[in-house]
C-alpha cells in the first residue's frame, strides 16, 4: 500500500496542480466576462474547454461571449455542446441558439426552438411574432432581390459601420489604427477604439480616400453613428461617456454610451461640443436619427422604461437647446431583444435593426411607415441581400436617386464590420386588399347593393362602396392597420367588425353574414330560436319560473300580442337525472307553469297549450349514467315556444 502511495503520488501532484490550473484560468475568465473583456473570456474559457472540461455555466458563457459580439457561427459550435448536455435551459438560451442556428443555414431546427421558446417565455413578443408569422421566410423571400450590393470602397481590416450622409460625404465609424505610439484598445473587443472618418461620395459611385473627421469631435475613445442637420451645420453623434477631458462611469465601473451634439462655425471647425440632457451615467443612449422636419430625435437606448434589451426612443428638439421627455417607440416597434439603428427617410420611413423579430439571423434590416399621427404601422423585413444570416444595420438611403449604405459582418466581408454600397431596383411597397362576401343569415343568398362603408382605426371615414352583382366588395388598405367595416342593407340589422390587414403584400378576407330586422315565422318556427329568445331555465327539481325567466317570457308576450291570430305549444323539458317517470311529471307541471305565466300576462289561455317532454329530447350527451358538469345538465332543463298556427 505504502508503495502504491508512492508510485501514485506524482501523478496525484500532477492532477491536482491541473485542476488548480483549470481553476484559476475560469476565475480569470469570469472576471473577464464580468467586464464585458469577451475577447480575453473567450481565450480563457477555450483552455480550459480543450482538456476535456465540461460545465454548463462554462459553456452558456462562451457561447455568450461569442454571441455578445455578433460571432455566431462561433457561438453556434458552444451552443450546440451546452444543449447536448444539457438540454433543460432558460428561455433565452433558445432564443440565442434559434439565432446561433440560423447563422448556419438551419432554419428548421431554428423554428423548432422558437416554438419552444414561445411555449417556455409566456408573452415574449419575439415568440408571439413568431407564432403569428410561421411562413415568415417566404414573406422575406418575397421582400427579396430588390437590391445592388457592393463593397462600399471604404473598408479596413478592422471594424467599419454606422455611415452618415453629410452633403456629398460619406461619414462613418472606423477602428482603423492610423497612427501614434500609443495605441487605444477597447476591451470587450481587444481591437481600437473607433473614430469618425469621411469619404467623398464621386458622381460615379467610387469612393475617396477615407480621412479622418474634424479633430475636436474625435476622442481617445470610441465615436460613432454620427446624423447631421440637412444645412451641415448642426451634428448629433455617439460616444463614449468622455467630455472635456473627463471620462464617467456607471456604478459598475463601466463607461457607457453617449449621444452628442456639436456645431459647425464659421472657419468649418466642430465646437460647442454638449451632451444631451436624457444621457445618464448609468445607461447607454447612442445612434442618432433625426425626423424629417429635424424637430424629433430618435436613437436607441436600455434606459429605464426599456421593454427589452435595447429600445428606440424619439424625444422632442425644442428651441434654445431645450428637449422634451424621451418615449419609447412602443411595443409596435420594440421587442424584448434589441432594437437599435434607427434612420428617418425622407419619404417619412423608419428603418431599424431588429433581432427581436421573425428573420434571417442576427440583426435584420426592417422598414415601418409612419403615419401623420407619428404612429407605426406596414413593419417588414426589408429582405436579401441587405439582410443575411448575420448582423446586418445601420442603413440609410437617399430618397431621390434610391442609392444608399448599410453594414454587416456577413462572410467575405474585409474586416469585422463592413460598410455596403446598394441601389435599390424596386421600393419595397406593400399593398393589401381588404374584401368579402356578403350573405343573408338565414337563406345564404348573395346581396346586392348592401353599402359598405370603411373606417380608420379612429372611426373616420376613408372609402364607401357597394356589394356586386355576385355580392363581392373591396377596398384597397394599407398594410398592418386596424380597420372597421360597417355593412348596411335595407330591411337588415346593420353590422360593424374590425379587421387587422397583414403586414405584407396580399389580401385579407372580411365576409358578412346580415340577419334580417323582420323575420319570418311560420308553423314550426321556434319563437327562441328566431327571434333570439335566450332558453327559459328551472331550477333543479323545480317547475316555477325563475326570475331571469320572466323577462325573455315577456318577449314571448310582446310577440303574441303582435300575432293575435299566433298559437303556441310551450314544450318543457328536464335534464336526466331522476327517474323517466319523474322528469315526465316535473315537465309538465313546467309547462303548465310556462303557460299559466303567459295567460297571467294576457295571453288568452286558448292561444297556448303546454306539454311536457321529459328527458325524452336532451340537447346534449347527458343521458343516463353520464357524468356531466352543472352547466351541461341545466342547458337540457328547458322551454320551447313552437308555434302551431298562424294567419
């Protein structure tokens, strides 16, 4: 045994100083992924994942970390070994995986978590979208090819995004390094720091060379997604939390983001350089987008109020420097992932990246009308080759001549980011189709010349028309609106529904079925049934009127005295239970209750004779030996008011 202790002992050593080793590296790791340094986690992490080290919080976090900065393909490979193992994970880990996923291509088995995600989150908006858009790749598909896609001619080796239109300039975000001794990294992702940077647009489309923008807006830390007023003069941009010198953090020692406005002066310098009052220490605010009269800003933003992980906000620019309360853009826009990049066309248009919404993978492209109450609606996936399977935002488009820039890290790219050049073939226009048939409730025929009217969502009148020949309307509407049809047709009660059209070129169906102000009634007719006289209900055990009865008895009066020459049989009836014989004696004396209330109430007691039934017509399955709920013996507790002679 000694000797065994012996001979064991240096391999012991060597497993323990492993594991301590192995220790060590994830608590570095931790600390690193703690601190947003995912680049420095992922190298962590990935030691001690190679020597055969299997956990699930392991696993979750590398797959985070690659996720986090947009690697999915990377993720996908941590993902798919955190699933293996351990298959019972968090909602958001289906989410994140659905995504990782599609980064591959495999779109089904991406489905296949969303549908678990929608089961497992509740009232995510990400599963309810998708719920309610199951064919959404054939819509995308049919948004798609719309678009020229080229290198943009401005791009590094490293990050370039977020481009601005200024006059006949380009300005973007770069990480290019160029130049100085020392060089600034940002770590959460170990490359430098971004700067603005310019390049002039040319009249056939190429580029010039890219120069750095105006000094006093550059900083040692990162800027990016500038917007500028259409006179030059007036520029809103992103940076890190850095003013004058001064650097802030949040309570966590983390530098966030923050929006900027600057001013042009007369020697073409940048200055006035102030942060906007919504900005706090706390939280990120960051690219910009102004409305097309330049009174709104909008940007994105996790401030408190956020739906989910990041929202779109607009605020109010007032004079004198002034802003109003930040709003978010609400749940027609923003989801419970995140919603970021926003960009106002001049045909009053938000385009904003989305990963909260049915697409491609990654941040999709999206593309939402505004209406003339600053509402949102028509909201659609813009479609390939603007959108991928990866990260794909910030694009922004020149209404006139329909050329414009969006960014992606998409495979075949020149650095992490990419800047692309488009020319948009054809405007993505979606146009619906609201129409239907309308038919009489009783006969089913067609009619003709009913008017049909047409309504906003705040009841003002838009359209009016009338059913064809073949009993046929329709109205063009606009897509995803909520709109109400009033349907109106002499000797018909009239008819209003609400409609919801659908976000994507097509039609929706709104039939109407109109039920006559006058019926006909003839022998047989059951006055209940056709003049909507709710069921006359007992008690158990019971045959007097109960007092809810006698206020649809006396329709049954009214009716009557309408009909003076009308005859009726009241047929009563009883649930099963009980004996045969006992329920044939309990619906007659039910009858002749009935019956003795119509005549108390001047009906002439030769109009109305009154039979009892017994269990001998139930309306359900409740017969004998049945186990059935209160409720379904009740329905089978009942009068009829059949009428047997009428002139």
């Amino acid at each position: 045994m000694k000797v065994n202790n012996i001979v064991y002992s240096p391999l012991l050593c060597i497993f323990f100083f492993q594991g301590f080793a192995q220790k060590t590296i994830l608590v570095k790791a931790e600390k690193n992924y703690d601190r947003y340094a995912y680049v420095d986690a992922i190298e962590n992490y990935k030691k001690v994942a190679e020597k055969g080290y299997q956990d699930e919080k392991m696993f979750q976090k590398l797959g985070n970390a690659y996720y986090f900065r947009a690697e999915l393909p990377e993720a996908l490979k941590w993902y798919d070994q955190l699933f293996a193992l351990y298959p019972e994970q968090e909602p958001e880990y289906l989410y994140r995986y659905s995504q990782a996923l599609k980064s591959d291509g495999n779109y089904i088995k991406a489905d296949q978590m969303l549908e678990q995600f929608n089961a497992k989150s509740g009232n995510d908006k990400r599963g309810t979208l998708f719920a309610d858009n199951k064919n959404y790749l054939e819509e995308i598909k049919a948004n798609s090819g719309r678009f020229q896609v080229v290198d943009a001619g401005v791009n590094s080796n490293f990050s370039d995004y977020g481009s601005s239109f200024l006059g006949n300039k380009l300005v973007f975000a770069s990480a290019r390094d160029t130049g100085g001794v020392a060089k600034k990294v940002f770590k959460w992702t170990n490359a430098s720091f971004t700067n603005l940077y310019w390049s002039e647009m040319k009249p056939d489309g190429e580029m010039g060379k890219p120069e750095r923008f105006d000094r006093n807006i550059n900083s040692k830390f990162n800027e990016s997604t500038p917007v500028f007023t259409q006179d030059g003069k007036t520029m809103y941009f992103t940076r890190n939390n850095f003013l004058e010198g001064k650097r802030g953090r949040d309570t966590y020692k983390n530098t966030l983001l923050k929006l900027y406005k600057a001013t042009l002066d007369e020697e073409g310098n940048w200055t006035a350089i102030t942060e906007l009052p919504f900005n706090n220490d706390n939280y990120s605010v960051a690219h910009p987008a102004l409305s097309v009269d330049e009174k709104t800003l909008y940007f994105a933003s996790d401030m408190p109020g956020t739906l989910g992980q990041s929202d779109m906000f607009r605020v109010k620019i007032i004079a004198d420097g002034k802003y109003g309360k930040p709003e978010n853009l609400g749940p027609e826009i923003n989801t419970e992932g995140r919603e970021t990049f926003p960009f106002i066309s001049a045909d009053n248009e938000l385009y904003f990246a989305s990963d909260g919404r049915p697409g491609l993978g990654g941040l999709d492209v999206y593309v939402a009308k505004i209406d003339v109450n600053e509402r949102f609606y028509g909201i659609q996936n813009v479609g390939e080759p603007i959108n991928s399977n990866q990260d794909d935002f910030a694009f922004l488009i020149n209404s006139k001549n329909r050329n414009g820039f969006f960014t992606s890290n998409r495979e075949g790219g020149k650095g992490y980011d990419d800047i692309y050049r488009f020319v948009e073939d054809k405007k993505l226009d979606c146009e619906q189709m609201l129409s239907g048939l309308v038919t009489d409730l009783e006969s089913g025929k067609i009619l003709v010349g009913a008017k049909m009217s047409l309504f906003d969502h705040d009841f003002k009148s838009l359209q009016i028309t009338q059913t064809d020949e073949k009993g046929y309307y329709s109205f063009p509407v606009e897509c995803e609106k909520t709109y109400y049809v009033r349907t109106e047709k002499e000797e018909y009660l009239t008819k209003e529904g609400s409609v919801k059209t659908q976000s994507y070129t097509g039609s929706n169906d709104f039939s109407v079925v109109l039920e006559k102000r006058i019926k006909s009634i003839v022998v047989g007719t059951d006055l209940a049934k056709t003049l909507d006289i709710p069921i006359i209900y007992f008690d158990l055990d019971k045959s007097f009127i109960r007092k809810d009865a006698t206020f649809e008895l006396a329709k049954v009066v009214v009716v009557m005295q309408e009909f003076p020459e009308m005859k009726i049989e009241v047929r009563s009836h009883t649930d099963s239970r009980q004996t045969g014989k006992y329920n044939k004696k309990l619906s007659d004396k039910r009858a002749k209750a009935t019956v003795a209330w119509l005549v108390k109430n001047g009906i002439d007691s030769t109009r109305i004779i009154g039979n009892g039934y017994g269990e001998s017509q139930l309306v359900n399955h409740c017969a004998d030996g049945v186990k059935c709920t209160e409720d379904e013996h009740q329905a089978n507790r009942r009068s009829e008011f059949i009428i047997v002679s009428i002139k």
